[in-house]
C-alpha cells in the first residue's frame, strides 16, 4: 500500500508511484485520493494554453524559474492529448526541462492519452492534487493546442494565461471562443517577432465588448519575450496579483464550490454507470432481451426505465439507505 503520509512528507518516489497508479486507474485509487484530500488546497493551480508552438513550454520553463527564485517548490504537468505516452519523458523533454529535473524541489510529470481511462480532464484533476498533498505550491498545467479537452482541463486551474504570439496567424476572430473565455491573463509571446500593438488592440475591443468583465477581474493583456526577457517579471506578476484577486474577492472559493459540486456528481455517474452496467449483465435473461429489443418487440426505452428501478428497488433493499454524508447539521 501506498503511504500517504509519504507523500505528505515530500518523497519524491511516493507522488511518482501514486500519480502511476492513477494514471493506470489502479487498485485502490479512490480510497488513496480519499486519503490525499485533506492535505490538498495549498497550490496555485496556473493554466498555460494557447496555439501550437506560441512558447507555452518556454513560458512554463519561465514560470518553474521564477517560483524557484520565491524559493517555491513548484509541480509540472505537460498535458499532450493527442499523445499515447504519459508516465514521463514527451513534452518533459520538449521543454528545457533538464536543469530542473536535477531540482528536488521540482516535479515534472507529462501525460498523455494513456492516463485517460476516466478522462484526461479527470486523470489530470486527480494529479494535481497528489502534486498539492506533496507539497507544489504552484503547480502548472501545459496543455498542447487548443481543443475542447484543453478546455476541460483548463478549468482546474486557478489562473489561465492563453498564449498567442504577434502575426502568425493568431487573429483573434479565429481563435475558439471557448479560449477566450477561460484566459484570465492573455500573454502576447515572441513579442520580439511582431508588432504586438494590433492583437493587444484586438483582445481589448473583445474585452471591451464582453459585459461579463464590468466589477470584476479583467484579463490584462501582456507582450512577452522570452529570447529577450521582456515582459515575463511583468506576467508573473500579474499571475500571483490574479491570485490574490481571487482570493480576497471570493471568486476563488466560489470557482472551487462550483468545481467540487461537478467532481462529486462525476463521481457518482462514474459509479452508478459501472453498477448500472453490472445491473444489467446479471440480467439472467440477457440474451433473450437483447433478442427481442432486436425483433422489436421489446424497446429501449421501457428496459432502460425498468433497469433504473429493478437497479434502485435492489440497492435499496441490500444496502439500506447510508445516512452519513455529512449533509446534517
Ligand atoms: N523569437 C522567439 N522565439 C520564441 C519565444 N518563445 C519561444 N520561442 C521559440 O518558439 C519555439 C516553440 O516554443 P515552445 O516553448 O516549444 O512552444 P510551445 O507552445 O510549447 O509549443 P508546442 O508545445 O509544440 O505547442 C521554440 O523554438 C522556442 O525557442 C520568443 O519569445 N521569441
Ligand atoms: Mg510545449
């Protein structure tokens, strides 16, 4: 068995033998996360996205940097959806990541599809907290490209930078709607390259228009260069100012409510699907159902209600009603 006490203790080797054990939905995974819960909620959680080859693993690069130079330990995971391989090297590599590999206080982890078997969104959900129970007090995300399990796996981060770089193409009526919307800090990269003037312009009409940003956090738009370094004192700045935004105007807790409802309710279909399922394989009569449903003379959609109250009359009478959730009081 696993030790969380381990992992709360910062061993490097424990979180690496966890986070494989999640990714391979492994025995015991739910009653270990269970276990990690508690010591979770200390990370600022930093979403990098943005198009292909914008800079978001120089950038993370320069993020891993300055959170050493505040002397914090800080969590990686490279997100490659598109990718079979996870457990290790991939976008690990991409990245310039070597110098760090040798830091204790830096984790890096890539994953790729074969983490997946409940979602990638949910895989990296569940990774991100073992990296906070280890001790990360930042942890970023890098997702490649901009798809819709981007955007999933964006929203478990506490502050989004979507990087776009000058004139390649990143027009802003091209880019997805959905990746406007979750950036909290737009980063302008390879400012070196373009004229930056015409996106900044750009994304500011957008945001100009959108009503959603009146009262509260407005994403600034920052020019960066990391051949150059200008620009990247002022974006991580303004990274650790959208947490202190979050923090003192409630935002973050309301953001972290929302999200916790949503896990716990996955969970449950997560688990009722795979009972349901067993529900309907120990149907005796399987194959004469199926038969009929084919002959049409049955239909799908009285056996999918009989199959939710057989499910429900059988779990009621077996297990009784649980009544501790905590919802008393
Ligand atoms: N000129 C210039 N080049 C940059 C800058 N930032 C990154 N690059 C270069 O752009 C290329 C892509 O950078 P990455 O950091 O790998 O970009 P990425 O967004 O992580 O790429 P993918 O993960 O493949 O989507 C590399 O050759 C970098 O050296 C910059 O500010 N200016
Ligand atoms: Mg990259």
């Amino acid at each position: 068995m696993l030790e969380v006490s381990k992992l709360i203790q910062g061993e490097k080797r424990t979180a690496a033998k966890i986070i494989t054990l999640i990714e391979n939905n492994g025995v015991g995974k739910q009653e270990l996360l269970s276990e990690i819960y508690p010591h979770t909620g200390g990370a600022h959680v930093i979403g990098v996205t943005g198009s292909p080859g914008a800079g978001k693993s120089s950038l993370t690069d320069v993020l891993i940097k300055m959170a050493r130079a505040e002397n914090r330990k800080v969590g990686v995971i490279a997100v490659d959806p598109t990718s079979p391989i996870s457990g290790g090297a991939l976008l690990g590599d991409r990245i310039r990541m070597q110098e760090h590999a040798l830091d204790q206080n830096v984790f890096i982890r890539s994953m790729g599809t074969r983490g997946s078997l409940g979602g990638l969104a949910r895989a990296t959900r569940d990774v991100v907290k073992v990296l906070d129970a280890y001790g990360c007090e930042v942890i970023i995300i890098e997702t490649v490209g901009v798809g819709q399990s981007e955007l999933d796996i964006m929203h478990h981060a506490d502050t989004t930078l979507v990087v776009l770089t000058p004139g390649t193409g990143d027009h802003i009526q091209t880019i997805k709607a959905g990746i406007m919307e979750i950036a909290n800090i737009f980063v302008i990269n390879k400012a070196d390259l373009g004229n930056t003037k015409k996106m900044i312009t750009d994304i500011e009409q957008m945001l100009d228009m959108s009503p959603r940003y009146t009262g509260c956090w407005r994403p600034p738009v920052v020019p960066t260069s990391v051949v150059n370094d200008t620009g990247l004192d002022e974006l991580w700045a303004l990274v650790k100012r959208h947490l202190e935004h979050t923090r003192q105007s409630g935002e973050m807790l309301e953001s972290v409510r929302k999200r916790l409802g949503t896990e716990v309710v996955e969970l449950a279909e997560e688990e009722l699907r795979r009972m349901l399922w067993e529900q309907f394989g120990n149907n005796g009569n399987m194959g004469t159902l199926l038969d009929k449903l084919a002959r049409r003379e049955a239909d799908p959609y009285k056996e999918a209600s009989r199959l939710v109250l057989r499910f429900l009359h059988q779990n009621q009478n077996e297990r009784g009603i649980e009544n501790d959730t905590g919802q008393t009081g």
